[in-house]
C-alpha cells in the first residue's frame, strides 16, 4: 500500500478520484492524497469530486450496448481456431452467446462485409480465413488473442521468462526484432518449431504510447456536481476556507441561475458563451450541431471552442437568442440531430466494420448520444 499520492492538476471523473485514494490507506494504514493545482477552477473541481463522493455519487457504469467489434473479433478467431465453419452455423453460434445479444440479420452483414474485402472465403456455405487477413496474420496482428495448444516460451540470456506465443507465432518473429509486453525483443538463434526463443532488448527499451482519437475530458457526472456545489446544492463536507472562498469566487463570476439543470447563454461583445457543465466530450458533440446547424441556415462557418463546462461561440451574425432558439429544439426533441463523423476506427477490430457500424458504436456506447439528448431535455434555457 501507499502513504501519499500526488495529483497533479484535476482529476477527470469522481470514480477516477476514488480509484487513486483507494491506493494509499490499505491494510488499515493511515493514507493522504495530496493535489498540485493551478488556478481556482481546478481547486473546484477537485472540492466537486470530493464532495459528490462523499455522497455516494459517482458516474453510473452503463455497459455496452452495441458489441459489434466483439462479434467481429469472435468470427475472425473461431475460424482461425477451427479452419471451417457453416455460414448459418457460425450465425446461430455467435447470436446466441454475446451479450446484450446482437440480431442475426446485422451479423451476419458484418460476415458479407468481411468477404466482400476478402477477408472471408465462402466455400459453398463454408467459411475459411481469406487471402487479405492471411497477411495480417503473417504480420502478427493476432498474437495475443490466437491459442493453438503449442506455447514457446520467450526468455532473456539469463532464463528469465518474458511471455509466451503460439508455437506459429513464434516461428514469424525468430529472425527479426519484435515486441511482447511493452518491450521490443531481438531473437537469438531458433529453429522452427522449437518450444523456446531465447531474446535480448532491442534498442528500443519500451513501445511509445500510441494515443487515439481524442480523450473524453472532465466527465458529465463531475462537472454537473461542480454546478451543484457551485449553485449550493451540493452539501460542503468540512471544506477548508481557502477552498471555500476559490468556490465563492468562481460563483460570483457565473450568470445567475447557472446549475446543473439549466442552459445558461450569455451575449458577450460578439462572442456567446454556452454554460452547460455537461462534461468535454458532450460539448463537442453539441458543439459540433451548433456548427452545422449555423453552416446549414447561413452557408458560413462558425467557430467553437468547448471545455466541460463552457461553449464559446464567435462568428459574425451569431446571437445568444439564435443558439437559444437551437437549443429549444434539441430540448424539445427525442430524435438525435446529426452525429459527429466517425473519424479514424479506435480499436483493432473497428477496421473490420463498416464505417456505419462504427459510427453505431460511437454514438451509443462512446457518445451516448440519446442520454445527452435525455440531460439536455430536463434543462431550462436562460437567456442574457
């Protein structure tokens, strides 16, 4: 267990608060959790994060609703595992064992997709691994989600173990530098087939991280308990004065009735500002129907910038009674406005999926976008 953890700047999310306390203290040892911050705002955040835990409020765990890239995942490796398999019967198998359970029709679109790229061969109702994801293979795109019964230990000069492969995936890498849990490896002198690769480090000692897409920012939950407690309905639990007074400061700034269930838009020198507290990434997704919404009744650009608590609109001709106006649509509708695109696939198996069922999976399992539709549907619209 750990005495300290040191935060630097604010968290993201009340549950990614809990999780780093829960580091320290353990064992029935005193433990502290200490914060490095830069202005006001992020000393209310964190008072936010620890205020709703305090009360038991964290964000809600919503599990996935549309588990398309496991279905793809599940083709691809039981053919690989097993050679053939009928269309109809592989259909029937997968159906009735992802959950929440994904109809029959949609995959067996995703099957005709993977053999239309070549990634499938139908053999007269029989399914086999085509030439285009042979060569991934080849490159080793599975290595950690492929079993065949034959392991090859991997292991450094001295005997240390480093991790295992396929005795086939081993074979592809043995005369050439490849990487096994975070590190690149040089192989030593194997033949095929040999149940052991012995390595050195390559020159690289670890893998850089690879960041995709964008990062979903200050969550929903967090910044919705900030306009609580910045609105005095989230109960203060003992808070110091310096934390109290940063509070008292970013509230006197606010407009009136700003809270966590309203829209406040306020006119300012040609600029409008949108508080929402609905979290960053919610923000873009509203951020971006303002923009096409604008684009669509003016046939000109208007320019946003978002955080998790503010939209800041600036374009000529843009008005806070005009993004009222908008609003009052989208709180009014049950019917989502247009999607962000759906931009580079995240995940391995996204690239497998047609770009429509990408934008499926974002928009209800990565946007959500029918529980921003529901949260902007229980706000009012102030108008200054």
């Amino acid at each position: 267990a750990l005495d300290l953890v040191v935060q630097s700047g604010p968290v993201q999310s009340i549950s990614s608060f809990l999780q780093r306390l829960g580091r320290v203290g353990r064992r029935g040892e005193p433990g502290s959790m200490a914060f490095l911050l830069r202005s006001r705002e992020e000393i209310v955040f964190i008072a936010a994060a620890i205020a709703a835990a305090a009360t038991g409020v964290t964000e809600p765990v919503i599990p996935i609703r549309s588990p398309l890239r496991v279905v793809v995942q599940q083709v691809i490796l039981t053919l690989l595992s097993e050679g053939r398999v009928g269309r109809e019967t592989l259909i029937r198998r997968l159906a009735g064992v992802i959950t929440p359970r994904v109809d029959p029709g949609k995959i067996a679109g995703i099957i005709g997709f993977l053999e239309s790229r070549g990634d499938l061969m139908n053999d007269r109702g029989f399914l086999m691994i085509g030439p285009s994801l042979e060569a991934r293979g080849r490159q080793g795109a599975f290595y950690s989600v492929i079993g065949e019964g034959r392991i090859c230990d991997v292991r450094t000069g001295s005997g240390d173990l480093v991790g295992t492969l396929p005795v086939s995936s081993a074979d592809q890498v043995r005369t050439r530098p490849f990487r096994l849990g975070g590190r690149t490896w040089s192989p030593g002198k194997s033949d095929p087939g040999e149940s052991t690769l012995s390595v050195s480090p390559d020159s690289f000692p670890a893998d850089p991280p690879v960041f995709r897409g964008t990062s979903p920012g200050m969550s929903a939950t967090l910044m919705m308990m900030t306009a609580s407690l910045l609105n005095g309905t989230l109960p203060d639990p003992g808070f110091p004065q310096e934390v109290r007074s940063a509070v008292d400061e970013m509230r006197v700034r606010l407009p009136p009735g700003t809270g966590p269930d309203t829209l406040v838009v306020l006119q300012d020198e040609g600029l409008v500002l949108l508080f929402t507290f609905l979290g960053d990434e919610w923000n873009r997704v509203l951020a971006y129907w303002l923009r096409e919404e604008y684009r669509s009744e003016y046939s000109r650009s208007l320019r946003t910038e978002s955080d998790g608590m503010t939209i800041r609109l600036s374009s000529p001709g843009v008005s806070s009674g005009w993004v009222s106006r908008v609003l009052a649509r989208y709180t009014g509708q049950t019917r989502a406005p247009p999607l962000l695109p759906a931009g580079e696939p995240g995940r391995l198996y996204d690239s497998f999926l047609p770009e429509e069922m990408v934008q499926e999976m974002a928009e209800t399992d990565r946007l959500r976008v029918d529980l921003l539709i529901t949260a902007l549907s229980e706000r009012r619209i102030l108008e200054y």
